[in-house]
C-alpha cells in the first residue's frame, strides 16, 4: 500500500513541454530536480502568480507534478539541495513538506 505521500509524488513536466499553449501567461521553466527518498523526478519553474496566498511566505517556484503534463502544481522555494513544498494548507496556514534532493539541475537561459 503506498502512502499519502508516494501518490503524490508522480513524475511531471511543465505545461510548456505541450508546445501549443496559446496562453498569454507563460511560466519560465527553470530546472529540474530528483526528489530523493522516492526518485521521482520534477520540474520547476518561476511562481508567477499575481496574488500571494500565503501572505508573508515567499514560495519563488511552482513544483509541477501529477501523470499529465500541465496538470497542476505546487507552491515551492527550490534550493540546491532541497526543496519547501506546499502540500496542503490548513487554519494555521501551508503545510509544507522538505524533500531532499538527489539532483538539482539548472535550465540555461
């Protein structure tokens, strides 16, 4: 039986990879990761959503997972080792898990 966690964390790629997405928001892709306890691998990019939800907490990146490309996405501040992603939120605010990362790497511009 898998955890809450290991369903969650499914391989994904950011909804640009599409190639056909006419949106006049586009997101800036900028690396991938291997979360380190499943080996499952993510992609990031620039949190470029106008309205923090979270008030005071900085969240820079989106996490983008689920099975289908562009299917949705996680607030997360990606650093080189590890990774702050919101999993939930509840009345005291983000639930946050810290992933360890087995590889953190960068796009070029």
């Amino acid at each position: 039986m898998y955890s809450n966690r290991e369903k969650r964390i499914t391989m994904a790629y950011h909804h640009n990879v599409q190639l056909v997405n006419l949106s006049p928001k586009v997101s800036v892709q900028l690396g991938c990761f291997t979360e380190k306890e499943y080996g499952k691998h993510f992609e990031y990019s620039v949190n470029d959503e106008f309205f923090n939800v979270f008030g005071d907490q900085h969240y820079p990146h989106k996490v983008w997972v689920g099975d289908v490309v562009g299917q949705g996405w996680r607030y997360a501040m990606v650093k080189k080792t590890v990774a702050y992603v919101v999993v939930d939120e509840d009345e005291n605010g983000p639930v946050v898990e810290k992933w360890n990362l087995k590889k953190n790497t960068k796009y070029l511009a």
